[in-house]
C-alpha cells in the first residue's frame, strides 16, 4: 500500500525544486537564495512536524486509518495549492538592476550606521493618492531588501513636498540593498517617481548616523 506513494515522493518533492532553478535562470543569486531557503524550511519542517503527528496517529488508530487520514491531508493539500499558490514569477523581470552609488564627499566605513535614506518627491497635490498607493509597492519592496523604520512624511509647509524615508543597518546594509535590486524593482521605483513634478529627478539623500563620544556621563554635556 506505501509502494506507490513512495514511488511518487521523490519526483514530487524535486519539482518545486526544480522549478525555483530553472534552466538559464537569469534571477539573482539572491532571489534564488531566498526562495530556496524558503522552501527547505516549509518542506524539511513540515516533514518533520508531520512525521511526529503521523506517527502520534499510527499509534493511537492504527495504521490504516493514519494511512487514510494522510490520504485526506494529501487531497486537502493539493485543494489549497489550488486556492494559495505560490505567485507567478516567471512574469516578473528579476534580472539584476546596476544601480549607481551615490558618489560622496566623504566615503562612509562599511559598518558605519545606521543609515537613513532620504528621498524629496514634488507631488501634485491632486494626485497625492495615487502617489501614495504606488508608495506602498515601494515600501513592499524596500522592506523585502532589508530596510526598517519605512514611511512617507509630507511637508506642512508646502503640499507638494513629500519625502520617503527608510533606515539600514550599516552602509554595507544599504550598498547591498542597492545590489539587490532587481528590473522589476527599478520599474516599480520608476512607476512611484513618474508622480514627480519637474525635469530633475527626485532627490536621494542617504544620511549616518553618528554618536557623540562623551567623556564620563552621555546624560551630562559639558
């Protein structure tokens, strides 16, 4: 009776493998990385997990009927794969993006931080909204790469002036968020910044973050 899905097992647990590195796949290493690490968890933990249940089960009904239930788990499965599956990569262009580093006047350490990212936008102020929905695909992506502390402020002074805001950990953390970035990325960045008014395009200012050495007590100055 256990022949046949043992047959079925190994072919059925290389096929998502398989098909998160295709052949001539052209994403980045770290898209590939993630997405298989991602799949070694849920499959090798649900495994595991399912293996101390299903054995709780053999003992306590018999094998049989632990049998049949995991039958019915399989089919139960499949039907959510059916309604939950895993999104359709193959539309999105995850080729690797070169982005420029910004040049500066003072070269930051790799570990200096943390680093606060700063982006000026001039906004319409009758498409404020539709700006702001396209932010949110930003922040979706921003946050995938590894920033924290995301948002988006608007100057009380002027209702066109917005500014995206983001925090790394260091400025090694932000030179790989920028290595990271994918074409899918740069048309989801391009997507948010075509709301920008002007001919410049919007400002980026990566700021680090500095603590003042005190002598004795930080609470104390002078």
């Amino acid at each position: 009776m256990v022949e046949l899905p043992g047959l079925c097992w190994y072919p059925a647990s290389t096929l998502p493998h398989r098909r998160l590195r295709p052949p001539g796949c052209v994403r980045g290493r770290w898209v590939r990385a993630r997405a298989l690490g991602a799949y070694l968890v849920v499959y090798q933990g649900g495994t595991a997990i399912g293996s101390l249940l299903w054995g709780a089960l053999a003992a306590l009904l018999g094998d049989p009927l632990a049998i049949l239930l995991a039958a019915l788990g399989a089919v139960l499965g499949l039907a959510a794969g059916l309604r939950w599956h895993l999104a359709d990569s193959e539309k999105q262009d995850l080729r690797p993006w070169h982005v420029t580093v910004p040049r500066l006047l003072i070269e930051p350490r790799l570990q200096e931080g943390p680093v606060m990212v700063q982006t000026e936008y001039c906004i319409d102020p009758q498409r404020t909204e539709d700006f702001l929905r396209a932010m949110h695909e930003v922040r979706r992506m921003r946050e995938r790469d590894g920033a924290f502390g995301w948002f988006v402020a608007r100057d009380p002074a002027s209702e066109e002036r917005h500014v995206e805001a983001f925090m790394a950990e260091s400025w090694l953390d932000y030179l790989r968020q920028l290595d990271r970035m994918t074409n899918a990325d740069h048309a989801t960045l391009d997507y948010a910044r075509s709301f920008h008014l002007g001919s410049a395009p919007p400002t980026v200012t990566p700021l680090i973050g500095e603590r003042p050495n005190w002598q004795g007590d930080p609470d104390k100055v002078g």
